[in-house]
C-alpha cells in the first residue's frame, strides 16, 4: 500500500468527517466517521481531483459500484488500483 496514496485519502476523507487525520482509522467505515452520502459524493469527487483518476461509482446505487467503499482501507485500495491503471 502506497503511504502517498494512503495519506491523501485519509486527509481527504478526515476532511469530509470534520476530523483530525489521526483519528481516522483504516477499519473506520464511513459511516462510523459521520459520512453521510453528500460527503461521500464530495469525498469522491476530491479523490477524483487530488489523483486524477475517474472513480466508477454509482452514487444511486452504491453497492453496485465497482468502487468498495467498505472501509477506509478498501477505498485506499481501490485507489490505488485506478492510479496503477492510469500510469
């Protein structure tokens, strides 16, 4: 797992929960960080900008994504993943 990659998506996400950084988890879920689907829409559309990849995420059907947004730590992956594809 890439640290760079790791750092920004948990500055992004602590950002939406109105979070210090540390206090989001890699377990943490959305959910449990106060991330309601408004700052889940946000959250992607930062990650989109700060990694200049295209998330495959349906918005009105979540669990129908491509893009597991389980856990922090399943985002960071599927981050990664679409930024490995874009090299």
């Amino acid at each position: 797992m890439s640290d760079a990659v790791k750092t920004k998506v948990i500055q992004i996400i602590a950002e939406q929960a109105v979070l210090e950084p540390s206090d989001v988890k890699m377990d943490s879920t959305l959910e449990s960080l106060g991330i309601d689907s408004l700052g889940l829409v946000e959250s992607i559309f930062a990650i989109e900008e700060a990694f200049d990849i295209q998330v495959p995420f349906n918005a009105n059907e979540p669990s129908e994504s491509d893009f597991d947004i389980s856990s922090v730590a399943a985002i960071v992956e599927a981050v990664e993943g679409l930024v490995k594809e874009q090299a």
